[in-house]
C-alpha cells in the first residue's frame, strides 16, 4: 500500500518554554483510517494543522503525496487544501447560509476569486453536492439554513462540505467532541463508511478512547508532544493507556470496564 503521509522529525515551538510537537515521526498509508489520541494539550491539533498549515511547523518534513509541504508556496498551498479535507469541532460552517450553500463552499479553493465571491458555480458541482448530501442522509434538509439544524446534522454538513473537495485525505479535529452519545455514532460511522468505500484516507482526533478502539485501523498515542504508541488499536492495553495518558488513565481505564460491562 503506498504511503500517503510521512512526518520526519516534526517539531513545533510556540514560544521558548512550550514545545508543541517534539521530533514526531509516523507515516499514513493511502486509505487507512488513523486516530490521534492523548490527553488534552498533547499536541493532537497541532499536529493535524501542521499538514495542511494552518499551523506551520518550526522543524522536519512532512511529506504528503510524495511532496514536502513545509516547502511549498502560496499556489502549491492552495492546491494542497483542496486535496485536504478539514473537520471542525465547532463546524465553522455560515450559519445564515443554506446547506448546499454551505457545502459547495468546499469548491471555493478550485475557483477564482472573482467566481468565488460571486458564488458560481457549475451544474456538475451541484450535482456533486446533492449526491454527497444524500449518502449522509441530509436530503431533506439542503435548503434549510444551517442555524436550523442540530449538531450532528451540522457536522454532517461539515463532512460533505469536505468531501465535496474531492479530497484524498481527511482531517477531523475532534469531530464528534460536541455531540451526544447517538449523533456520534452517526458521524463515526459516516467517516468509517467514507474510508471503506471512497478509499480516502481519514486521521481523526479523538478524546473518546473506545471510540478510536472501535473505528480505527491504527492508533496513534501523543503525549506532550511526542508519539508514545503507534500500533493496532487491539494493542492498547493499560500499561499503553497509561504511557499515553498518564495519571489520567486510571480514570480512563475504570470507565471502559464500565462500558465494557454496560
């Protein structure tokens, strides 16, 4: 299987006493599904912003496709976001906007400016945006403003505004952190599906470690900005939770033999 992402020693420095990300090295294979998880401010955000720079990386390679993206220019930067599906937590969706609008927003980094502003766009990118709305369930609601709808139907949203990109990878910064137990099913199967069966490749943030055990071909553990675990999630045991986690695993680890034994 061909290797689609590769971070090779990718530091992060926000200032001179808070090291984000520390000599990271992992690689991402085409169409696998990867989580990230780790304790809150491990450095997972900052990690999944470094490959479409939102965030730019102080040092090492991160090579997505075959090419170093700490490298590339304003153009080169354009076209890589449109190969890169994002994921919001909180959306980041235009609220007063219909769904469609919201969703061919996905097309914007394809056109011009002028063609951009002006809201163009072709019958085949229509087309496009109805299909996906109706594979994640949405087709009775592509005219509804998006201040109409729940969570989960926003993140829906959210999904088809980055699938209609035609991305090869997604990136979802803890997708389903807002959302109650049943909208995150949904969404986590949504994403799951679209990996199986678009063969995109998806790595996900997740504060949920059942979650990530269930969907996941692999995990990968981040703690204080350094990858503590990268295997099968079948392999994380207490003694993996507790490198990834630390003091907060003991908590962890009774609530999962609470929902094991629910």
């Amino acid at each position: 299987m061909a290797t689609l992402l590769e971070f090779k020693n990718v530091s992060k420095q926000y200032s001179k006493d808070t090291k984000a990300l520390s000599d990271v090295n992992f690689a991402v294979n085409e169409g696998e599904f990867v989580s990230i998880i780790g304790p809150s401010g491990a450095g997972k955000s900052t990690l999944l912003r470094c490959i479409n720079r939102m965030i730019e990386a102080s040092s090492g390679e991160i090579i997505f496709d075959g090419a170093n993206v700490t490298e590339f220019k304003i153009r080169e930067l354009k076209r890589l976001r449109t190969r890169i599906g994002m994921i919001f937590q909180h959306y980041n969706l235009v609220n007063r906007l219909s769904v469609i609008e919201n969703v061919l927003h996905g097309r914007l980094g394809y056109k011009s400016t002028l063609a951009g502003v002006l809201g163009i766009y072709n019958e085949e990118e229509k087309r496009q945006a109805y299909s996906i709305l109706r594979i994640l369930g949405l087709e009775d609601h592509i005219y509804k403003r998006c201040d109409q709808l729940s969570g989960g139907q926003k993140q829906r949203v959210g999904i088809a505004r980055a699938l209609v990109q035609d991305p090869k990878m997604l990136l979802c910064d803890e997708p389903i952190a807002s959302l109650d137990p049943n909208a995150s099913k949904i969404i986590m199967d949504h994403l799951r599906n679209i990996s199986s069966s678009m063969g995109i490749t998806v790595l996900i943030n997740l504060h949920q470690v059942d979650v990530a055990i269930k969907y996941s071909d692999r995990i990968i553990g981040v703690n204080k900005g350094t990858v503590v675990y990268d295997g099968p999630p079948e392999e994380i045991k207490a003694n993996e939770l507790r490198s990834i986690y630390g003091i907060e695993a003991e908590e962890l680890l009774v609530n999962q033999g609470a929902n094991h034994a629910g």
